[in-house]
C-alpha cells in the first residue's frame, strides 16, 4: 500500500502503517477479510499513538518527556487558545 511513497525524500526508504508498527496481523482477525482489518484500524486510539511516541522518544533521546502544562502553564494556555 505505501510502496510508492518516498518518507521524507529518503530513496531506498520505505512508509509503513501504525498496524504495522503496533504489531498488528490480519491473522489476528481469524480470517475475517477486509471487515477483520477495518476492526484493527479502528482500535488503534489516538492515545495509544501518543503514548508509544512518547515512549520512544523519551528511551531514543534519553529525556524524561512531561506535559507542558507542567512546567509554563501560561505557554499551555497560550498554545490552547490558538488551536480553539
């Protein structure tokens, strides 16, 4: 599905999914065809993405990540506001 895509001009590179990279299988669906892959897209939540990008930046980078609001609430707010 992504072998046309060229990530960030990277030649020889490849794009791949987050089923794929959260380790997700169409086998795990028992079969169940495009209705069993359309179930696994579904489960994969917003807060999951985060939390194991968070995660991995964090061991990669070795830094301890902590929400902003921690550490300048008047930046978490002015942030907040520009993206309502």
């Amino acid at each position: 599905m992504f072998r046309k895509i060229v990530p960030c001009g990277l030649v020889g590179k490849t794009a791949t999914s987050l089923v794929k990279e959260l380790g997700y299988t169409f086998s795990e669906q028992s079969g169940r065809g495009i209705e069993g892959a359309a179930s696994i897209i579904t489960d994969i939540s917003t807060t999951r993405v985060i939390d194991d990008v968070l995660s991995c930046f964090s061991s990669t980078f070795h830094v301890r990540v902590v929400p902003l609001e921690t550490i300048s609430p008047e930046s978490f707010e002015f942030i907040k506001r520009y993206l309502d």
